[in-house]
C-alpha cells in the first residue's frame, strides 16, 4: 500500500495578493493582478485567470487556497492540530463553561 499523500499547505489568499503589493508598490486593480500572476511560464493560479475571476480574488482575501509556494509563516494551521498552552483557553470552551452555570 502506498504511502499517504502529504497534504498540501493552505495559505489565506491575502497573503497571495500581498506578494503583488510588494511587486507594484500598492493595492492592484483587478486588471493588474491578473497581469501579474498570469506573468510567465508558470501561472501563478495554474491557469491564466480572467479579470473578473481577479476582482472576485481581491473581494475575497480571507478564502483559504492550497498554495506549494506558501512559507511556514502564511501557512494556515487548523486549531484542533495545534499544541495550545496551558494558560490558554479556547473561546468556544469559555462559552460552554459560562452557558452550564
């Protein structure tokens, strides 16, 4: 049996677009971005993308994306796989121990 697949990183796509306001030095339009990551051989997205499909990119930083070229600190990491310390409480936790006083 083979080996699972490591899963690839994730990286919110505001950190994809904070690469293209380092290059240019300020906020894009939707037309520049698109000229910027659709620059080269390899394609930022995989793909050329249109300029709508880059307006909808800029609406939605927030959006997690699977990203190879992600650094260890734009790396999105669920909370369930992090080691919290001990002075630490989740706010879902707090909530719960409020609600059943």
């Amino acid at each position: 049996m083979p080996p699972p697949l490591a899963r690839l990183p994730r990286m919110m796509i505001g950190f994809v677009v904070r690469r293209c306001v380092r290059a240019l030095g300020r906020q894009p339009t939707a037309a520049e971005f698109a000229a910027w990551a659709n620059d080269g051989d390899a394609r930022l997205f995989g793909r050329t993308i249109s300029v709508d499909e880059a307006r909808v990119i800029l609406r939605h930083q927030a959006r997690l994306v699977t990203a190879k070229s992600a650094s260890a600190a734009e790396q999105y990491v669920d909370v369930d796989e992090l080691t919290l310390p001990a002075n630490v409480v989740r706010l879902a936790d707090a909530r719960a121990r409020r609600a059943a006083r």
